[in-house]
C-alpha cells in the first residue's frame, strides 16, 4: 500500500490531543490567544450526541465598542455558548458574526448568535449563500441524526457579503476580511487583525485533524503562500491548536504528498477505486478514516484532468 509523506509528530500534534479533552470538558472555555483575542477549540471529532457538535474553532475579538464573533460551532448550543463565553469576558454587545466558509459545524451556531439588535451584522463570503442552497436539506438532515436532534436544526445564512477584501471596526480596532479563490471550498474567507497579527484562517488550516477537500486540491496549495504572506504570527486553523507562522508545514506536505500520489496513480492508468484503496495517508492525522479516502477520490477527479502536455 503505497503512503506519502512524513508522519505527523510534532508538539502541535500532541497539544492538539490535550486541548481535545480540555474542550470535551468544557465546551464554552476560551483562551485569550493574544490581547482581546479569545479562541475556543474544538473537539477533533465527527459531531454526535454527546459532543453537541463542539467539534470546529471559534472565538472572538473584543474591541473599544463591540463583538465579532468568529466561525460559530456546529449547533445552535455552541451558538449560545459563544454568547455565554462573550459574556464571560466583557459587557460590550456583539455586532457581528463573521462566518469562514458554510460548513455545518462552523455556521449552525449562527442561529443562536444572531440577534434582532440594531446594526448586528452576520459576515461570510459572496458565494457562500448559494453554496449552502445547494446543500441545506442534506446539512439539517446529517446535523439532526448525528445529533440526535428532534427536528432537523435552523440555518442562517449571513445577510452580507465579501467579494474580495473589506473591513470592520469595533471602536479602535479594525479586521481586515479576505475571500479567496476556490481552495477548501469556494467560497473561503478569513479574518486577520492587525493589531495582534492574528489570522482566523478556517478550514483553509487544519492542524492535526485530517485536511478536508470540497474545492480544489491545486487551487489550496498555489494560495497556502499567499495565507503564510499574511505577515500573522499566529493562526486560528479551523480544526487543532492556534499555530505559529510554521503551522502550515504539515498541512502542505499532506496535499502535496496527496497531488503527487494521484499523479502518479494516473500516469499508471491506476482506476479510481484501486487509487483509493492504494494511496493510504500518512501516519500522525486524526480522522483519516473518515475523510482520506474521499479526499482522494476528490483528487483523483480534479487532476484526471489536469493538462500534462
């Protein structure tokens, strides 16, 4: 069975599995990453019952004025418990709630965040609305049985959108939004604040869990560049412990190592299904049971066209 790249065996990894029991104990806890920057990680699981789909990051920045509330949980308790967080932390009102890209367990929380106070802004990028379109009957169907919900949960969609760069200030303090070009998903935005040089990248960085594809293997590795350039000194990945500007190392390896793999199945007419049941991940990722596989079979089909000439 042929396995590319190196293990995965960093001190990264290893506080990734010490913050997984520290966030199953506490599913409201933040940590004050940098001056009025406060990130909650999430458990490296799939969502279920017993974790109330706590399983992405969130947190939020605190200006002179307001709130932003960044990414908010896969399920509208872990929306309230942002809320609750927030409160732990300062009596200024939140104004917005800025939404990384449409996956399930970063936007559910948004219905508990949400409010009906004047000028509250929910935040993501331009094409995110029709992303989650396309997938909200299959979304509120896998959130309601992994959960074991009742009724299928509320999806908000955030009424504002980035298309490019833009800005919002909370009194004394501004974030700079960027959408970007298809890599995770197609519809990928981050949040930097300056002021701290923190990046919330979502799931555009994973860190010790498995690196999920739903857009573009090549297009996520021609922009990782571009993410590291962002001159942050450290990052809030989307899944795993807040990083350093070196915490895109083993995320690179793991989709390089996967292009070259697929690239080779393909040069050796290698059938899909014998690629996926040939190109094994490397060791040191969690979940890989989950979504390897398909992240190859994703791979596969973007590069099986891929101009070779």
């Amino acid at each position: 069975m042929a396995v590319f790249g190196r293990a995965y065996t960093s001190i990264a990894a290893l506080a990734a599995a010490m913050l997984l029991t520290a966030a199953s104990m506490h599913p409201g806890a933040v940590d004050e990453v940098a001056p009025g920057v406060f990130v909650h990680i999430g458990q490296i699981a799939e969502p279920y019952r017993d974790n109330g789909g706590d399983t992405s990051n969130w947190g939020f920045v605190v200006g002179e004025r307001c709130v932003a509330v960044i990414d908010t949980g896969g399920s509208q308790a872990t929306g309230a418990a942002i809320l609750a967080a927030v409160r732990r932390q300062t009596a200024l009102p939140v104004c917005a709630a800025i939404i990384t890209h449409g996956h399930p367990d970063h936007l559910l929380g948004l219905a508990s965040v949400t409010g009906s106070r004047a000028g509250f802004r929910a935040i993501a990028s331009h094409r995110l609305p029709a992303a989650v379109a396309a997938r909200t009957q299959t979304y509120r169907a896998l959130a309601q049985r992994q959960l074991g919900l009742e009724a299928a949960p509320e999806i908000v969609v955030p009424g504002e959108q980035v298309n490019g760069e833009a800005t919002i200030d909370l009194g004394g303090r501004q974030l700079q939004l960027r959408t970007w070009k298809t890599a995770h998903t197609d519809h990928d935005l981050t949040v930097y604040d300056p002021s701290t040089q923190t990046l919330f990248a979502g799931d555009l960085l994973f860190v010790g869990h498995t690196p999920v594809i739903d857009g573009n293997l090549a297009g996520w590795l021609a922009q990782t560049a571009a993410l590291r350039g962002l001159g942050a000194t450290r990052t809030v990945p989307g899944h795993g412990p807040v990083v350093d500007g070196k915490g895109w190392q083993a995320q690179t390896e793991y989709l390089s190592g996967l292009r070259d793999a697929v690239r080779t199945a393909l040069r050796q007419r290698m059938p899909l299904q014998r690629a996926v049941e040939t190109i094994a991940a490397p060791a040191g990722w969690a979940l890989t049971e989950v979504f390897h596989r398909r992240n190859v079979t994703a791979a596969y089909s973007e590069l099986e066209w891929e101009d070779t000439d």
